[in-house]
C-alpha cells in the first residue's frame, strides 16, 4: 500500500491574517520548484483562514487548507467557539484535534478528542488527531502503552471508511518545540504501534490506508530520517512551518 506524504504546518498562535496570506503566497512560490506527489497542509490560526484560502484559490495553490481546532455542534449558543461547517465553508479540508497544547491548556480530554474527531468526519473535514507521551511516562519505558490508550479512546466509533482516512499525528511532548527529538527508529515502533491500533479496532485495511505522521522539533535538517522509516507519512511541523524557505525543504525531504 502506497500512502501519500504528507506535510503540514501547524501555526499555531502565530501570524495576522496579512501575514498568513503573504507566507502562503511565498511557499507557492517556492512549491513550485518541488516536483513529487505530497500533500502539503497549511493550518493558520482562525483569523487567518479567510485571508489563506483566498489565496489558494485565486492563485491555484496546491496546498490544502486546514484549521487547528473545532467545536462538535453544529451551531448554538456556544460562545467563542467554531462548528464544523464554518471551516468547511472557508474551504477546510483538514482539522487538527486533540493538540497535547489543548489538552495541557484547556484541559481536552480524549472523549472531548472523540468527539472533535466524529464532527470532523460528519462534515467532511479530515481530522489530524494528535497524540504523544509526556517525558515521565517516555522514561518509564510505557509511551506504546500510552499512545495506544490516546488512539483507542479518541477514534473510538469510527466508521470504517473514516477510519482508513484518518491521520494520526505522533507527537511526544518532551520533543515539541524543544529541539529534542526521538530516533527515527523509535517515532516509527510507536508510529507502527498506532497503526496496530487502528488495525485492532477497524481491520488490516484501514490501518494500512490511515496515515501517521510524526511531529515535534521537525526541521529541514532531519526530516528525511523520519521520512524513510516505513510506518511514518509525514510530518507535522510547527516552528519550521512559519518560514517558507524551511517549510518547503521540509516538503522536498518528503518527496521520493
Ligand atoms: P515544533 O515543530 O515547533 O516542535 O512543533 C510541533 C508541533 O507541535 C506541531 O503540531
């Protein structure tokens, strides 16, 4: 089974909606000397969704468009927050859930995740389901077991089908933003790990088809490491994502 690469940038809090349109116009730029079948992802910040997919479509960009979060209902009384079908209508395709940011900041526990991820699939969004270990529990040696835990509780439910769309993204705490990183050998045990899950819960085809990135202190510089291991598909990059120049190495580094 050959799964398609995937690359994408999470923002974060970062970038004015100016600021997202004009570093969406640079890596377009830049995309247009990569040649090979990626999938490149951006993920701005709410504000910044309109002003990127407006460039994306008026200038044909081959990037897809993805937010950071969503709530479940599809409308109410639910101040400050943001349903489905409002992504999807600014041209949506993917949604990150279950980032370990909101789970450590605003408390988003895996039924919370579930949830997100059952919306996501029900308005035809994608979702890129985080999961990662803390550094105690990498030190006592129970990081598969823990995962495994993140994965069977938030793609709980699943139809099958969705089940084989879903991306998993791989993304020890300890290693986010911090220059620290897993081998590649062992992003890849718990990335395979997580496609055992999958396969436990919804059979060997869908585990086969579902994608695992790996994210967390990604850089043009090792990159390809991660990418030649077999079970992982990609990466989710933070901070290399919000300069063109490294973003876009970062894609290379995926084509093969
Ligand atoms: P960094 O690439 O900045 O470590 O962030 C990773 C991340 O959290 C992506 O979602």
């Amino acid at each position: 089974m050959d799964r398609r690469m995937m690359v994408a940038g999470n923002w974060k809090m970062y970038t004015t909606s100016a600021e997202g349109a004009v570093l969406v116009q640079d890596m377009a730029r830049e995309l247009e000397a990569v040649h090979g079948d990626v999938e490149v992802v951006v993920c701005p910040p709410f504000t910044g969704l309109k002003a990127v997919s407006t460039v994306i479509e008026y200038d044909r960009v081959p990037i897809a468009l993805g937010a950071q979060d969503v709530f479940w209902e599809r409308e109410g009384a639910f101040t400050g927050e943001i349903a489905p079908g409002m992504l999807t209508h600014l041209g949506c395709t993917y949604v990150i859930v279950g980032h370990s940011e909101r789970r450590e900041h605003f408390n988003e526990t895996d039924e919370i995740v579930n949830r997100k991820v059952k919306a996501a699939f029900a308005s035809g969004m994608t979702p890129i389901m985080c999961v990662g270990e803390p550094l105690a529990i990498r030190e006592s040696g129970e990081t598969e077991r823990f995962v495994r835990d993140q994965v069977l509780a938030g793609a709980a439910g699943l139809e099958t089908d969705d089940a084989a769309r879903l991306v998993v993204a791989y993304e020890p705490i300890w290693a986010i933003g911090t220059g620290r990183t897993p081998t590649p050998e062992s992003a890849n045990d718990v990335a395979r790990s997580i496609r055992a899950t999958i396969g436990a819960m919804y059979g060997p085809p869908a585990a086969m088809q579902m994608r695992v990135l790996y994210g967390g202190s990604v850089k043009p510089e090792n990159a390809a490491h991660f990418f030649r291991e077999p079970d992982v598909d990609g990466a989710l990059v933070g901070g290399a994502s919000l300069k063109a120049g490294s973003f876009v190495e970062i894609v290379k580094a995926a084509t093969r």
